[in-house]
C-alpha cells in the first residue's frame, strides 16, 4: 500500500511540475482541472484509510475496555473531524485550481 501512495503523490507532484512548463497559447492536460481531480482524489483514498484505521483502533480500544468507552469514542471523534478537514483543504485547493 505503501508503493501504491507514494506512486501516486509523486504522479500527482509530476503532473504539477509538467503543467508549470506549458506554454499560454496551449492547453495541456496535466493544467488546471485534471491535476485538481488527481490531487483530490488521492486526497479522498487517504481520507478513507486513515477514517478506517481510526475507526478499527477506536474499536478495538473499547473492546479491551469498555469502560473507556466514552472519551475513546470522543478522542475518535475529534481525529476523525480532523481527516477530514484535510481533504476539505484539498478540495478548496482544487476549487482555487479551476
């Protein structure tokens, strides 16, 4: 999993860097709206695995202690908001992009 996202980061930074190059007249495709795709894409997988592995460890947190089971489910709370306002950073990237 690990050699699939660093393929990925590094066509999505590729992508970037050969967008910079093109000329005004041309419209390439790795500019604007593609590379925003990618780019929020990529963002979203990562989003669902880490929310999955916080969610399986809140689980399993609770399983062994049931009586912690409330400022787990807090803690859990509170990452997963913070996930996702990372792809709520990309996702204004991509709209900044367009």
């Amino acid at each position: 999993m690990k050699k699939f996202l660093t393929t990925a980061f590094l066509f999505t930074l590729a992508a970037v860097a050969f967008a910079q190059g093109a000329p005004a007249a041309t419209k390439s495709l790795f500019e604007g709206q593609f590379t925003a795709h990618i780019a929020l894409a990529i963002a979203a997988a990562g989003c669902g695995l880490a929310q999955g592995k916080a969610v399986v460890a809140a689980c399993e947190g609770v399983a062994r202690n049931p009586q912690a089971a409330g400022n787990i489910r807090t803690t859990m709370i509170i990452g997963l908001a913070l996930i996702e306002a990372l792809v709520i950073y990309v996702l204004v990237a991509a709209f900044a992009i367009k």
